[in-house]
C-alpha cells in the first residue's frame, strides 16, 4: 500500500491506499480546503495531518456521500501548516487546496 501525490499544481492530487503516514509534502502550505472522491465503500476512512501529527483533517465514507464525495473547505479561510501527512486512505482521490 501507497500513496502517489502530485503537488505540481493546484490542487495537489493525491492517490492510492495506505494505513500509515506518508508525506505529502514537508514545505509550508496554506490550505484552503479538501475534497475526498472516489471512495469504494461504506466506511472507508481518510486521516490527514501536518508533520508533527495535528489532525487537519478526519473523514468516514457513508453510502449516502458514496458517489458524491466531501469537500470541506476551512471555515475561516487559508489555514497554514508545516507539511501534509496522509495517515489513513482506503480508498478514492484527495485534492488538497492550496494558496
């Protein structure tokens, strides 16, 4: 299991599967919000993180947003961290929003 990223543009696309950190990116980034599509099943899970392990972002798949997919933009805008970290990801596509 593993993940591929490609951060050459905006969004940074993320693919594959994993059940343990693997980075992203370990640069400064400012945020603007996730979108998670793709999943295959009811229950997968997605976990990101910055380098020191702060939880950026949480999500569980349900049948009803199977299709559909997440997007949670940050409520207060452009949120900064230091690195991208992909914790958990069963399944599906991630693109992260950058500034």
């Amino acid at each position: 299991m593993s993940i591929s990223a490609d951060i050459s543009s905006n969004p940074f696309k993320i693919t594959g599967t994993t059940s343990s950190s693997e980075v992203v990116t370990t640069a400064r980034v400012r945020i603007q919000g996730f979108l998670w599509v793709g999943a295959t099943t009811n229950g997968h899970l997605l976990s990101i993180t910055d380098v020191a392990g702060n939880q950026l972002w949480k999500a569980q798949m349900v049948t009803r947003i199977l299709n559909e997919g997440i997007f949670i933009p940050f409520p207060l805008g452009l949120r900064s961290v230091d690195g991208i970290h992909i914790n958990d990801m069963d399944s599906g596509e991630v693109y992260i929003y950058v500034a």
